[in-house]
C-alpha cells in the first residue's frame, strides 16, 4: 500500500505516517531518477537522486525506552560498498546515562543470536554514532534477512534492532539500483525466485551525477542597496495571490495584516517574505522573488520556509512535536532564481535523538558560492 504524505499533515500538527512510496525503474537508466522511499515495519530505504540509497532500521515500534537506530549506505555502481553506523538513542535518560559512559575508552559491541561479533569502532562524540566494521556489516546484513536478534551491547545495556521490514527494504534497494539477480544483490535470486538468472555485475546501473549549482550570495552594491522598493503591502498581498493555487491551505495568513519584509537580491530583483500558516510545532513563511518595478511577475518559492540567510531559503518541520524526526528542503540563488539543492527527512520518528538520527537525503546537489 503506497501512502503520499500530504504537506498539510505538517502544518496542522498531524505525525508523520509511515512513508510507504516506489516507483517503477524500467525505464531509470535513461531517465531523470526518481527519489525513492519506502518504509515497511521497522526499516526504510531512502534513495536519492544520485541512486544512492541509504537503509536505515530502528528498534521496534513499542519499545521506546532504548532506542537504537542502523544505517546502512550504499552507493550506485558495480563496485560500490556498503557502510554501515549504528546510533543509540540519546532522547531517553536511560539511554542517555549510558551513551555518556562511552568517551573514548568504551566501544559498542554487536551480538547477534547471542554472539559477539566484537566492538565497533570508535563511538564518535561529534557526529554521536559509531562506524561497523566491514565484517560486522556483512554478518548484520545476513542476519537481517531472517529471523535474527539482533543487539548492541555496552556494559550491561542491550539495545535490540528489529529484524523486522529488513529484507524488503534490502530488495527495494537492489531494485533500485539494478542489482536484481548480480552478485552484488542485498538479497541474492534464490531468495527471491529459485529459476531466476544470475547477471553480471556490469549490469549494476550506474550512479547519477547530482546537479551543479553556483550560489550566488546577493551583493547588489550600494547604488541598488539604496534603490527604493515602495510597494505597499496590500499591493503585495494582491500581486502574489495568483501564485498559490490553494490560498487557505497553504498560506491562510496572507491577508492577516502582519508585516512583509524585503531582501534586495540584485539591481532588479527582490525577495518578498510574508508569514503563511502556524501550527502547534511548525510554521511556514512565504517566499517570492519579485521585480522591483513593473512588470513585478512575482515567482513563489515556497509557502513552507523557515529561514533565510546570504541567498539560501531553508524549510525544516517537524514530524511530531517532540523533534526526533524532521524534513528539510532547501534552496539556492543562483542570480535569477531560486533552485532546490537539498531534500530530505531524518528518518522515523522512534526517539533515537533529538533533531533526527539520520540525514535521509531523497535530493542532492553539489553547490559552489561566488
């Protein structure tokens, strides 16, 4: 069953529903790539639009006192690896009285159906997960596939990963990235079908470059710096109210008399700012690029922002209003318009931290600044 998570879900204070969305790639080696996203029970894949796909599983649905979360990353191609990091809850005390106790002299370790497979390696405080080594990637990658238990170990805390949604998401992925039936398949053809053929590696589709993009941070000089942008605000709120298709859903406060505020982007161009809807934990500001004389052919960027700063547009919600779990889209000027460079969520909301466990990227791009 696919479910579409609607944007007004994030602005009337509703959680985030599980994600459950795939699209067919018959056609995906010569078409633009499609994000992929796909949660079933306890895991999720998340892929981007580069074909790299990250799989992150967590600690099942009803246990919420120790929390724990997996990533595993792999990247498209015929050669590509998987990495894997596991990170242990910190939104819990109970969690959190034990991750202090690590510093640098305590290492996480795996067990798996009750053998130790050793110590990870070094927990690392800044990014606050821990790097598995390549054979404790693949023992976790096998176990995975079947009914396992699953547990990291320090001292005496276990914290269990759920084994369950595991090997569907590990087929998306091989899906996505045209791994059906190769060697390098998360789940090899007798998993899947006994008479299915086996294919060469070279059949692997291959990583998708990410899109260039040159931010241009606004310095109009100080000549356009002074230029006048003497619009009144109910000619704005008029100028800008044939661009949003759903006024009352996606910004019922723009006739609310609240103040508009205005960036000079260059000797003609202007961003226009105006806050839209507010909800228990979220809001969302719009943002239109407008010229700052007739013909003013305001552009609307989004109705979702949440900050902007020296030519970037950022929008970040909540999935719920605890914040261990978040979307984030961004955007950059590029000296005509604004262009997204980044979309992505943090996973599911399963109190593994504050703020998110992981950043899953569904839009990527490389950004360069002049």
């Amino acid at each position: 069953m696919n479910n579409i998570i609607p944007t007004s879900a994030l602005k009337y204070g509703l959680i985030l529903p599980v994600i459950m969305a795939s699209t067919a790639f018959s056609t995906m080696s010569n078409a633009a790539m499609p994000a992929v996203e796909m949660t079933h029970h306890d895991w999720q894949v998340v892929c981007d639009n580069t074909r790299t796909c990250r799989l992150a599983g967590y600690q099942s649905v009803d246990e919420s006192t120790l929390p724990v979360s997996v990533l595993f990353t792999r990247r498209a191609g015929n050669n590509a690896s998987v990495t894997g990091r596991v990170k242990i809850g910190t939104a819990k005390q109970s969690s959190t009285k034990a991750l202090l106790q690590l510093g640098r002299r305590h290492r996480i370790s795996l067990v798996i159906d009750g053998k130790n497979l050793g110590e990870t390696k070094p927990f690392l405080t800044a990014a606050g997960d821990a790097e598995l080594t390549a054979a404790q990637v693949a023992a976790l990658l096998d176990a995975l596939k079947k009914p396992s238990k699953v547990e990291f170990v320090l001292r005496n805390t276990r914290w269990q990963l759920s084994d369950k949604g595991a090997a569907a998401v590990m087929l998306k992925a091989d899906e996505v990235q045209g791994r059906v039936g190769t060697p390098s398949a998360f789940i090899k053809s007798a998993f899947i079908k006994k008479s299915a053929p086996t294919k060469s590696n070279n059949s692997v589709l291959p990583a998708k470059p990410s899109p260039q993009l040159q931010l241009v941070i606004p310095n109009a000089g100080t000549s356009a710096r002074n230029k006048k942008f003497s619009l009144q605000a109910s000619q704005l709120t008029e100028l800008v109210k044939g661009t949003i298709q759903d006024m009352q859903d996606s910004c019922p406060k723009l006739t609310d008399g609240s103040p508009w505020r205005t960036n000079r982007l260059n000797a003609t161009q202007v961003l226009i700012q105006h806050s839209c809807w507010l909800s228990a934990y979220n809001s969302g500001t719009g943002m239109w690029v407008i010229n700052d004389r007739s013909p003013y052919d305001p552009v609307l960027v989004t109705t979702n922002a949440t900050e902007y700063a020296a030519g970037k547009i950022s929008s970040i919600q909540k999935g719920r209003g605890l914040g261990d779990c978040l979307s984030r889209k961004d955007w950059v000027w590029t000296g005509q318009r604004f262009v997204k460079s980044y979309e992505g969520t943090t996973g599911l909301c399963r109190m593994v931290e504050i703020g998110g466990a992981w950043q899953l990227p569904t839009f990527v791009s490389e950004v360069k600044s002049i």
